[in-house]
C-alpha cells in the first residue's frame, strides 16, 4: 500500500531508483530486470516505461546521481577540512581523497555503476558535462593546492587532477569489489598513504 501510494504522489522514478540498486547489490549490474525492480516497487511492469525508456535509462540515471555524489562528497570533505584547519592543505587534499573512497564502500552499488567499464554504451555516452563536474571539481581545487604550494606549480592543473582521480578511483573499486581485503580501520590509512605518496611524488 506504502508503495503504490508514493507510486500516485510522483515517487516512482526514485522508488525504482532505489529498487534497481538493491538487486545490482545482490546480483550485479547485469544480474536483474526492469521487470523485477517493477515489482519490488509494488507496480506493474510497465509502470516504469512512464520514467525510464529501458533498464539502460535506467542505470544512466543512476550514474548520473552517482557523478552528482562523488562532486558533493569531494565538496563536503573540502570545506570541513578548511574549517577545521585552512593552512593544511595536504590533509584537505587526504580528505578529499578518501571521501570518494568512503563513498564507494557505503554505496558500492551505486559507486559501481557510476564507473563500472562494464557500463551500456549509452552510460558511456553520459552527458559529458556531468563527468566534467566532478572532475572538474577536483581540478579546481588542484589549482588551490598548486597556490598553497603542495603541489608543482608549474604542473597542469588537468593531469594532476588525473592522476589523483585514477589513484583514488583505483583504490575505491578494489575495496568496494572487495578485491583489496583490508580491515576496515586500515582503509584510510592505505588511502593517505597511496594518496601521500603521489603528492610527494609530484609536489614541489
């Protein structure tokens, strides 16, 4: 009744949202049908055709909403750092870092299909400008980090970004795999340490 009832209030697009990472979580990103998200929301199986043209729209919009958290959780460890200590540069750059890393293992069915290379082509496809927001936050802040002097100055903005995008990104999907088994009160000491070491491998 709950369900069916958010279903008439325009709740569907998300209770399917919702429903579709719960089985990615048990069965991958492969493992599950538009159908089945269907009826853990409590619709019919064409109730989803109303929101999302097929399962791929479907897992586009989630990716999406995976772009917008990795930004947002980027964003939140930057100005927390600040707050806490706005000449430290380098431990707002280790937060940051292991932000996107806390996101991967609290959401890893969200966190997968956001960067997945198993993805749909039309995933592959997304919006460039979305991707570029995530990024692109992190690159702004680079330049930050560059005028502190915790990075090489004379580095480009962009690869430094990418450097620090795939070494965390890296990290994130090993443990949110569970492929890299580290206990979970070492995970952000392996983080700073990776991290650590690629800023002083590329720093001043």
């Amino acid at each position: 009744m709950t369900k069916k009832r958010a279903y008439h209030h325009g709740d569907l697009r998300r209770t399917l949202m919702s429903e579709a990472l719960g089985l990615i979580d048990e069965r991958g990103l492969d493992g599950w049908t538009l159908k089945e998200a269907a009826r853990r929301a409590g619709v019919s199986h064409t109730a989803p055709y109303r929101h999302f043209d097929d399962k791929d729209a479907l897992l586009e919009a989630l990716a999406l909403e995976g772009l917008d958290a990795v930004r947002d959780a980027m964003l939140r460890a930057a100005e927390r750092a600040e707050r806490e200590d706005a000449s430290d540069a380098r431990r707002a750059l280790l937060d940051v870092a292991f932000s996107v890393v806390r996101l991967a293992l609290n959401k890893p069915a969200l966190y997968q299909v956001t960067f997945s290379g198993a993805r749909p082509n039309s995933i592959a496809q997304l919006d460039a400008a979305a991707e570029t927001t995530a990024f692109g936050t992190l690159r702004t802040m680079v330049e930050r980090w560059q005028h502190a002097g915790l990075l090489d100055a004379e580095a480009t903005p962009r690869d430094l970004a990418l450097a620090l995008w795939a070494t965390t990104h890296g990290l994130a999907a090993l443990l949110a795999t569970g492929r890299l088994d580290i206990p979970k009160r070492k995970q952000r000491e392996l983080s700073d340490q990776l991290v650590g070491a690629l800023v002083d491998g590329i720093g001043r």
